[in-house]
C-alpha cells in the first residue's frame, strides 16, 4: 500500500526506516543523507521533507526521500531509495520515484531535481524517468522543461544581484548541490572538506553534512550567496593543531571580488581566535586560486600531498604573512 508522509514523523515509523535500510543496503548511520534528527523535525521549518513508502502490515517494503526548501522550492533533492530484497523486481521503487518527481514538479516554481547514485542499474531506471547523468560526476539531473544541467546553470549561475556573506545552515542543505557540481568546469579544491573538482562523485544530499561537519573539528563555513540562497562560493576553516588554523574554499569565478570579501570575514573569524597561524593548501594547477590567496597577503611556502578517496595530489601550502 503507497503511503505519503510529511516530516516529522513517530519514533516507531523511524525506527522501521531504519531497519528497511540497514537490512537491505545500508551499511551503517553514515551512509543515511535523512538521519534521525531530520526524520524528527529539526529543520521542519527550513526544508520540507516528504517520506513516499509502500507498506504492509506496518513494515515499510520500499522507501524514496524527497528534500526541498520551504521558502524558495526550485530545487530539491532525492534520495533513501531502497526496497526490501524480498520485495524487488515490482517497480516499487520506480513508482514513488515517480510519485515524488510529479509531486515536486508539480509546484508553480519548481525546476530540478538531483540525486546521486554509484549503482548502474538504478542509473538506468532513473534515466527511464527523466534523470540525466551531470557530466564528470555521479549525481544525476531531473527538470521540469526537460532541460540539461548545463542549461540550468546558465539560466541561473551566470548572473545575479548583489551577494550576501551568511554562516553556512540547513538553509543550504540543497543550493550546495547545484553550486558544487556548476563548478566542474573549473578546478577546485577544498581540503578541509575533502572535494576534488575532477572526481567523479556522488555526493548529493551528503553534500551538507560534509561542510556541517566542520563544527565539530573546531571549525566554520560560510557561503556567499542571493537573495534566493542560490550560492556563488565557498569558504571554510578548521582548527588541525592548537592555535593553527587551515582555511579553503571556492567559487565559480565571475564573482572574484566577492570571494575575497568572503575569505575576508572568514579570516577576520579566524584571527578572533588569536591563532598562531593561518594556511591554505592550494592545487598546483589552480592558478586562479593560488593568485586569490597571494592578493589577501598568503605567501607560499612548501608543497604538499593530500590523498582524496585513493587519489594523490600535489598542493603549495600557502601561509598568511600577519604583517
């Protein structure tokens, strides 16, 4: 039976999400982008979440998550798609896919959908349903006209009005999707939260949790941003030694004076904290960066190596001249 369900929802109902994905799939807490504290509300009044199931005899059998801000729901975001093992091969799945997508585009200002997956056969039924595959990445596109990634980015990353520097919150839970993938064109990098522009990812709904995560090493993140929460950058920071901090971050390029206005409150909250040093390590190859980071007074000093998911690759480490 197809149920639907607005967030939040009883313990007794997490509690068998919880079991339909830990026995068939899931490895552990980590790999669930809906976590618990979400499934009980704590961003009720942020982001909407719907829940599309199909349960018997109050057992969920198949499950699909559906994301997307309550002020401005252009976007949103799909994940939590898994079916009972004992219950695939019946289009579950396939069907409240569906269910969620005609439920999200039928909203007067919708225009995408994202989700990330690494398995093949999923890619294929959701391509059946009008996904597309995001060039250099694993996460996929859905639009309401039909329109490619590509498009959608110009129609909406080109331009913008004045932006604004806020701390990074749930309010950007979904606009980093789109900001993070509309930056493949570009090279970036950004340590403190482990990204590399040229990997191929599937990082969708995760995407928040990595930069939220800051928090708790000691760390912040802020994004530079419209009137609409569409993001146009990126920074952050973390404490990895006492007193010594690594800053990072990036943007899409044609907002360069903002970004360092950006880098500048972040550096401001650093310097706060009275510290002994302030660094960034930058891609050898990404000569926009390295150029940033040497117009706000960081001179380079060493080279080093950071490995990202198996991937090697070579940084100047920059430090901040306090001078």
């Amino acid at each position: 039976m197809e149920k639907n369900y607005i967030i939040p929802i009883a313990d007794e109902k997490i509690h068998g999400l919880y079991n339909l994905w830990f026995n068939n799939g899931f490895d552990n807490e980590d790999n669930v982008d809906v976590d618990k504290t979400l499934l009980s509300g704590s961003e009720k009044n942020i982001n909407q979440i719907n829940l599309y199931s199909i349960e018997k005899d109050s057992e969920f059998l198949s499950s699909v998550i559906l994301i997307f801000p309550k002020d401005n729901p252009t976007i949103s975001g799909l994940g939590e798609v898994c079916t009972r093992i004992d219950s695939r091969g019946r289009n579950y799945a396939s069907n409240l896919c569906k269910l969620a997508r005609d439920d999200f585009f039928s909203k007067s200002n919708a225009q995408g959908n994202f989700l990330g997956t690494v398995n093949p056969v999923a890619a294929k039924i959701y391509e059946k349903l009008g996904w597309k595959k995001i060039t250099n990445s694993l996460v996929m596109f859905n639009s309401v006209n039909n329109i490619s990634f590509d498009n959608f980015v110009e129609q909406n990353y080109i331009s913008s009005e004045k932006l604004n520097i806020s701390e990074g919150s749930p309010y950007f839970r979904l606009p980093l999707i789109p900001f993070v993938l509309s930056n493949k064109k570009f090279i970036y990098s950004d340590i403190n939260v482990r990204i590399l522009g040229e990997l191929e990812s599937s990082y969708c709904l995760s995407l928040y949790e990595k930069f939220d995560s800051l928090l708790e090493r000691k760390g912040n993140w802020y994004c530079m941003h419209n009137l609409n929460n569409q993001i146009y950058g990126i920074s952050t920071y973390q404490e990895e030694k006492q007193k010594i901090y690594r800053i990072d971050g990036f943007d899409n390029h044609f907002y360069k004076n903002d970004f360092h206005n950006l880098l500048d409150k972040t550096i401001e909250s650093i310097l706060e904290k009275d510290p002994l040093k302030i660094y960034v390590d930058v891609l050898i190859d990404d000569k926009y960066k390295y150029e940033t980071f040497s117009e706000l007074n960081f001179f380079q000093d060493s080279k080093v190596t950071h490995k990202i998911d198996n991937f090697e690759k070579e940084f100047y480490r920059m430090i901040l001249d306090f001078k």
